[in-house]
C-alpha cells in the first residue's frame, strides 16, 4: 500500500502531466485523476495543491 505522501507526488505527475497537454483529453484526464486521489484522503483539489506547495 501506498502511503498518502505518495499519493501526492502521483498527483503532481498528473497535473504536470496536465499542463503538457493543455486543451486535451488528456489534460482533463489527469485533472480528474488528480482529484480523485485527494478525494481518496479527504481534500478538495485546492487543498490538495496546498499539500504539495
């Protein structure tokens, strides 16, 4: 099992994964799955991208 700081640092893939592919599919992709994993340890996304800061 994972731990949550890893988690994190998926989501920080994802959104630089993201940003890469801006207007895309793929962007919305990786948004939606970057949300999801906060929401697996109880944040919104903007709380989420407080944790990685």
């Amino acid at each position: 099992m994972r731990h949550p700081q890893d988690n994190l640092l998926v989501v920080y893939a994802l959104s630089l994964l993201a940003q890469e592919y801006e207007g895309t599919q793929k962007e919305d992709w990786a948004l939606h799955l970057a949300v999801e994993i906060g929401k697996q340890h109880g944040l919104t996304s903007s709380e989420t991208i407080h944790q990685l800061e």
